[in-house]
C-alpha cells in the first residue's frame, strides 16, 4: 500500500508539475506576443491583448536576448537539422468554390472545373495590399505632426502598380541608372561599401509624358521597400511653417517604414533657388508656383548637390516611336467585344511623329482608334430590337491616310518644351 500510495503522489504531484508548466508556458507566449507587438510598432494591438488579460502583462518582461523572432528563427533551424528543409509556418485560407457558371452569347451556361475556380480564386487572395507598420506606433510626435503622417501616409503606394521594366518602351539609360541608384543597391548590397554606395538622389526631369512617373511605378514594382509617390499638392500650404513640418514628416515616416523609396513629383516647384524673384510664396523656401508650358528648373544647389545623378528623360527617338505605334495599334487587337484592325505603314508614321511624347502618341492612337467606332454609333443608336445585345456591327479597318488625318488635327503637346531641358542639361549633366 505504501508503494501505490507514494506512486499515486508522485504521478500527481508530476502532473501538477506539467499542468503549470504548460500554463506558463501559453503565458510566456503571450507576454512574447505581446512585446514582439510593441516591437513592430502594433501599439493598438499590444493594449488590447494586455486588456484582455486584465493587465497581467505588464507585471512581467521579455528576459535579455529573447524574443519571439529568436524563438522562431530557432525553431526553422531545428526543422532543417531533422527535416533537410525549412517548416511551412502559414498558409493562405481559401474559402471553398464549387463551380463558376458564365452565360455565352447564344444564351448557354458553361460551368468552370473546380480546380479552375480554386485556382482563380487563389490568385485573387494573392493580390493584396501592402502590409505597412501602423501609424499608431509612429512614437516621438505631438498631435499636431501625427495629423500630418495622416496626410503623407495617404501617398504611400499599397497595391502593386504592375509596371515592368520591359513595359517602357525604350529610356534604355535612364532605367539603367534608376536600376544602379535603387534596385541593384537592394538586390546587391554587399557591392555598394564605401566609395560605391549608393547614390543620395535622383533626378529625372524632362518635358511632361516622356515616362518619368512610369520609371517611378517600375521601382515600386520591383523593389520591396516602402514607396512614397509624393506631388508638390502634398506638401505645400498655404499656412506658414506647415510645409517644413510636412517634409521633416516625410522623411520620419520613410524612416519609421524602412528601408524606403521617396519619388517627389514636380520637384521644382517646391525646392527653387533661394533668394530668387518667385511670385506665389507659400513657406520659406518651398515654394508652388503653376507653369503654363514655361519650362523653370531653376532647383536650390543645396539640393541640386544631393541629386547626385541628373538624367534627362527627353522624346523618344525614331525606333521608340514606331514600337510605341505597334503597341497602341497593332495589326489586330480587340477592345472589348469587337475587333480592331490596323493596316499601318509604322516607320512612316514615326518619321512623322518627331517631336512627340509617349503621352501625345497614345492619345494620337486612341483617337485613331476612335474615328473607326464614331462610324458606328449612328447604327447603334438606330437599333430597335428591344434588347441589349450588341448588334452584329464590325469596325473598320485603321489605314495610313485615316491616321495621318489625326495627325494633322492632334498637336504635340510639348512643342518647344525640349530644347530648353537640353540647355538646362548641358550645364547641370550627371549620368
């Protein structure tokens, strides 16, 4: 009985034992959270998890060299040393699709496999915004400077802008240079030490709709850093000291969200020269003035030495005109449920474009394109059957002479805009 009795003990004192020890240790997890919480900046969070228990985690602390990354990151070597592989730790939660039906044009129902819909309903939940720390985290700012992260935080890119860089057509230099001041540096680090770090800043300029914006949603495509798209509306006030404030604001928030990419649009009408004859003063030397076709880079040297690369992002050339026309119309293309066909004489009509941006292209393209369906409304509008179905109605094939005639009537519309950025390059050149 003695022997059965101390056993009896033992087994319940162990099993107390483990009880606690397991309490302690879905407690210590917590605290962990908790802290890793406070870490990333999730402040919101980590005082509703210490609420919901009743303020029991402020009575303990995260002992010295641990955290729950450690933890973590000790676990996936664990997993390697036994497994010869990394764990998978999460996985995406895909609601259950039976079918997709989809009526045709005859009026018949076709029904998508169920592995098709899965599929597509994957790529779907896939495509998601960009987790970015919360603002609430944002420590070391008075109300008044939160109220403006509020407003520079509106201007960080969250979803995917999904612009390759063999989506721009030709600037073969320039993306070889924004590719050396900011992706590679990512890509590569251990490359740029020294006297080959990165450049401080980037300068594009050249006239409206020769892709400079475009470069800027490359970057934000391909790089995995925090990108703000920054216009001069962001930052400039009316009241005074406000646009100093949104600027130190910029740069805190780029610094809070690291590592990170700040594009300012319109450069030159924020950060002109000092002392110079500027009407429309807003702050000290940010300044926003509006500029009708007048070309005015006239950029403060303070900030002129920090774009250490200035890259002139000029009209495109002959060949990039006639790949840009191939693009916009090619031989046969469709635009939504008709076809669009082009019968086009390419170099002819690039040789006939000199002078015009990407911008006026496409616009020349579009028109082009919309001369064929302006042919077509007034039997639109003729139809009388009582129903909303297309009537069988094909559109005209896009010619030569119908696409020098928009020409004629379509102006570039940055026509004597290039050969001042090219005096402006020949003093101020870094490339």
């Amino acid at each position: 009985m003695d022997v059965s009795y101390n056993f009896a003990k033992y087994s319940n004192q162990a099993r107390e034992a483990d009880e606690l020890r397991i309490e302690m240790r879905k407690k210590s997890l917590l605290i962990l959270i908790h802290q890793h919480l406070m870490s990333q900046g999730y402040v919101t969070t980590a005082v509703a998890l210490d609420q919901e228990m009743n303020g029991s985690v402020k009575k303990f602390e995260v002992c010295e060299n641990v955290d729950l990354e450690m933890v973590l990151m000790e676990y996936e070597s664990y997993h390697y040393v036994k497994f010869q592989k990394y764990p998978k730790l999460v996985k995406k939660v895909v609601e259950p699709v039976q079918t997709f039906a989809s009526r045709t044009q005859n009026n018949k129902m076709i029904t998508i496999p169920r592995s098709l819909a899965h599929l597509l309903n994957l790529i779907l939940c896939c495509w998601q915004e960009r987790l970015l720390k919360p603002l609430s985290g944002f420590s070391g700012m008075s109300g008044e400077m939160k109220e403006f992260a509020t407003i520079i935080h509106k201007d960080i890119y969250l979803h995917n802008p999904n612009v390759r860089w063999e989506d721009i057509i030709g600037l073969e230099d320039a993306k070889r240079l924004v590719k050396e001041a900011i992706v590679y540096p990512i890509k590569y680090p251990q490359l740029f030490k020294g006297l080959l770090s990165p450049w401080k800043g980037l300068l594009l300029y050249g006239p409206p709709g020769t892709g400079k914006t475009l470069l800027a949603k490359a970057v934000a495509t391909e790089c995995k850093t925090t990108f703000f798209n920054i216009s001069a509306s962001s930052l400039v006030s009316k009241w005074r000291g406000d646009s100093e404030k949104l600027v130190r604001v910029l740069f805190e928030l780029a610094r809070y969200h690291a590592p990170s990419t700040i594009f300012l649009d319109e450069v030159e009408s924020m950060m002109g020269q000092r002392g110079s004859n500027i009407v429309g003063y807003y702050s000290g030397q940010l300044r926003y003035k509006i500029n009708n076709y007048c070309f005015s880079l006239e950029l403060d040297h303070g900030m002129l030495r920090r774009l250490e690369k200035r890259i002139l992002v000029g009209l495109p050339p002959e060949p990039a005109r006639q790949d840009m026309i191939a693009h916009w119309l090619p031989p046969v293309s469709s635009t939504g449920e008709l076809q669009l066909k082009a019968e086009l004489n390419y170099q002819l009509l690039a040789q006939e474009m000199k002078g015009y941006s990407g911008s006026d292209i496409r616009l020349v393209c579009k028109e082009a394109a919309m001369r064929q369906v302006r042919k077509i409304f007034e039997a639109l509008e003729s139809n009388r059957f009582g129903d909303t179905r297309m009537p069988a109605i094909r559109l005209e094939t896009v010619t030569t002479q119908d696409f020098l005639e928009v020409l004629a009537h379509t102006k570039p519309s940055v026509s004597g805009v290039m050969e001042k950025h090219t005096a402006w390059e020949k003093d101020f050149e870094s490339v």
